[in-house]
C-alpha cells in the first residue's frame, strides 16, 4: 500500500450468522464477518491509504467516524467497517445480539440489513465506513411498520465482486458467494 503505511497480513475470521431479531432483519443469507487485525497500521496517519484500499476494491463513499450509539441498519447495501485507531465494543444483530470488541487493524464486514450499535470505546476509537460501488447508504432504525419492504430489499442486495481489503481473492469470496 502506499507509503507502506498498511501492510495486509494474515488473520482470523469471526463469523455471525445473525437471525430476524424482533423489528430487525439482518441478513438471512450472509454472514457478518470481522477479519481479526486484518492490516498492520504502520502510521498514526493511515486514513487516506485505508480509503485508498477500499476505493480500489470499490467500497466507496467513504466516512471517517464513528459508530452510532442505536441500533441501526442499512437494506440498501452492504457496509465496511475498517477500524484505524482505539477500539471499541459493538453489539450486532439487535438487542441481546453478539458483542464484539472491534479494534485497530479490524475490519467488519456487515451484510445489508445487519443491525450494529456501540456500546462504548476508548475515547480513542475511529473507523472508516465504505459501501459497495460507492452506494449511497439508507438508515433504518427498526421501525415496525418498514419490516417486510426492508426484508424484501436486503434480498436484492447483490454480492460485491471485491472484498474490500482482498480484493478478488479475499474472504468475501469464500463466505458470501459459495
């Protein structure tokens, strides 16, 4: 990567298949993925060459943040979450939904329609957010009365043919398109 700034390197995968949880749907077909300290952050200056990677791997529409604090969810597309600095505990599914600690080197890989909030950080924590093709993201927060049209939009959600930090040869191919 440019500068050698992120140096990719071998990692772990946790894997949730997330379940209908009340007026969240999540994803019935895909799985949430984190790749365990997937980059090496050479720099305290690593968020340009983050976005860089995405963007070659067309995740774009790019936002540098945080996570939100409710459950919320996207049906439109699918969401990358590359964590750069602190870490921070994030709760996915909906309530009572698997906690996670997500910190820097991280890289979550939601699936449309997966509900995710932070519970706490470290006052330290920053993550880049990317969709698939550079989609422009909606916001759902659960809302009884959107359930089955939010069902039946995450199910056109297509699969991206890039993961976001492997490229044609990452995870994403071995978990959401076999």
């Amino acid at each position: 990567m440019a500068n050698n700034i992120i140096i990719q390197k071998p990692f772990d995968i946790i894997k949730h298949q997330l379940d209908e949880n009340g007026n969240y749907p999540n994803n019935p077909r895909l799985p949430l993925l984190i790749y365990l300290q997937a980059i090496e952050l050479k720099s305290p200056d690593t968020e340009r060459p983050i976005e860089d990677l995405l963007e070659k791997n067309n995740w774009k529409n790019a936002w540098r943040n945080g996570i939100l604090t409710n459950h919320h969810f996207h049906s439109n597309t699918h969401e990358v979450l590359v964590v750069y600095s602190g870490k921070a505990l994030v709760m996915f599914g909906g309530p009572k939904g698997p906690e996670e600690v997500l910190k820097a080197g991280d890289v979550a890989l939601l699936p449309a329609g997966t509900t995710h909030k932070k519970i706490q950080d470290d006052n330290h924590f920053a993550c880049i957010g990317a969709y698939p093709d550079g989609k422009a993201y909606n916001m759902h927060h659960g809302n009884p009365e959107e359930l089955e049209e939010v069902k039946d939009k995450i199910k056109t959600v297509k699969v991206p043919e890039l993961d976001p930090i492997y490229g044609e040869k990452g995870p994403i191919i071995k978990y959401w398109k076999e």
